[in-house]
C-alpha cells in the first residue's frame, strides 16, 4: 500500500470516522498471534461492569505475550496514517493499548462510546486517538462486530436518540478497522454459540497518559529485547520539552546496558525554544 493510498484511506476516516481496510496483513499473521494468546482467552476471567461487559475478557501486554503483536503494532501503513492523523498536535506519537478482547455468547450490545473521553481535554481542536481493531475470528453483525456511527466525529451526541443507524464492521482476520477516538462506536451483542475474539491496538498524542501504562506492562526488562522504534513508542523517549523524563534524561537509559546511576539532566527541547533559551541565557551570561 502506497502513500497515495494511505491518503486514500485518511480521507474516509476524515469524511466518516472510520476506515476498514482488507487484507491488511495476512490470515496466517493474525493465525498464529491467536495461537500465542490462546491460553490467556482461556485463563482471563470474564470482565465485571456493564460497559466492560460480564461476557467479554480483556487483557493488556500484548507485546510480552506475543512476538507476533509487533507485526502489528509496527505496521508501516498503520504507523503512517495514525502519524497523518494525530501528528498535527504532538512531537510524537505512542502506544496508547494493546488489547486482546474475547466476546462470549450472551453478551449484550456495548454503550456506544467514543473513546476519546477518558481524556479530559477540550474536544473538537484535534484528534487525540486512532484505534485499529484486527479480528482473530470473522466479525459478523451476528457474534459482535464492532459497530461504527458515520460522522459522529464531526458531532457533538447529546444523547443516544441522536445516533443514526451504525455500520457493522463485517470482516475478517487480516482487516483492519481504524476509527478516531472521537467517533462513536461498541462492540456488538454476540448472539452465536461462539467466541469473537480481537486484538485492539490504539495509538494516541506522545503528550497524553496513555490508556494502558506503559511502563508497568512492558518493564525496562521487557523493553530491552524492542527495536529503538518498538520502545520509543511503548514509553522510552521524551516528549519535548522535557516531557517524560528519567531522572533529567530520556528513559531510553534504563534500556542500556550501562546506564548511570546518577544521570546527568539534560534539556530536551524543541529547535525553536532551544534557540530561545540559548539567546537569552547569552544575553544573561554577558552582562
């Protein structure tokens, strides 16, 4: 998938809220991350709340429990469109969730949501989140694929009468479902006598608390084995300025082998309030 179009693919999410894109990834890909998560769907117990749902499991951590979960939060095109999308109001983008989700027969219709509420910022000035869903099982209208309101993004929804009918993310493993964090959308009622299962992995402003914390699911122990990329994004750079910080540094030092035991502060600044600060601290020491 080109440039051109991922462009094609921001311009729906622009006009709807959302995009699915086919065949993103191959069945095998998502096949065998499913195989890796099998035995924590079976050991996770069933979530308690009525938005979380009494007959859905959730965990985190998807990269300690998967090597294949890389694959996915890696993905070059994903990266590209979630970069197009939230990069206009942050440095950086990260990692907001790694989620595994399991819907069990009986559950019922999610509260449609948009996700970017957990955040308490003024809405409506930029986006704060895209969120891909990937099934591990077919999404079906009748066993929970997520449902998606059109346009929603660009509303403010007093109430749930306000909700035009939703689209039914119908798709398979490989698809890839990205919607804002400002759309509307759940899960669907799962009506069958089997299991939907998905992997959500969300990406949100370098400059926001993230959803899942970070630093608690993938430890410095854990983090050592990433790509400088994969653990930029699960927490280990700064957001300037000096956003994030260790100690006065960057918290990649505690992903190397020798790290000090009394860091050195450094700035970590924009070029713009580095020049700044240089001009007048020049000013301020030649007097």
């Amino acid at each position: 998938m080109s440039t051109d179009e991922t462009l094609d693919w921001l311009r729906l999410i622009e006009r709807d809220g959302f995009c699915i894109i086919p065949r993103a990834l191959n069945s095998q890909t998502l096949a065998a991350l499913d195989a890796d998560l099998a035995e924590t769907f079976e050991k996770t117990p069933m979530g308690e709340g009525d938005f979380y749902g009494y007959r859905t499991k959730r965990f985190g951590s998807l990269l300690r429990r998967s090597p294949v979960a890389e694959k996915l939060v890696m993905h070059p095109r994903i990266l590209e469109l979630a970069r197009y999308v939230l990069e206009p109001a942050c440095e950086r983008i990260q990692l907001n969730v790694a989620q595994g989700i399991a819907i069990h027969p009986g559950e019922i219709e999610q509260f449609p949501h948009c996700d970017h509420d957990m955040w308490a910022g003024a809405k409506g000035e930029h986006e704060y989140l895209l969120n891909v869903m990937w099934p591990l099982t077919e999404f079906t209208r009748e066993n929970g694929a997520t449902r998606l309101y059109p346009g929603t993004h660009k509303r403010k929804i007093a109430d749930l009468e306000e909700l035009d009918e939703p689209v039914i993310a119908e798709c398979r493993p490989g698809d890839a479902i990205c919607f804002l964090g400002s759309t509307v959308h759940g899960a669907g009622g799962n009506r069958t006598t089997g299991v939907r299962r998905a992997v959500v992995i969300g990406y949100s402003l370098g400059w926001l608390k993230p959803y899942e914390n970070l630093w608690l699911a993938y430890p410095p122990e854990v983090a050592k084995s990433f790509s400088t990329e994969l653990a930029e994004l699960a927490g280990y750079c700064q957001h300037r300025p000096n956003l994030g910080n260790f100690e006065g540094q960057c918290p990649s030092i505690l992903l190397k082998a020798d790290c000090p035991e009394h860091p050195q502060a450094a700035d970590a600044l924009r070029a713009d309030q580095r020049e700044a600060v240089r001009a007048y601290a020049e000013v301020r020491r030649g007097q």
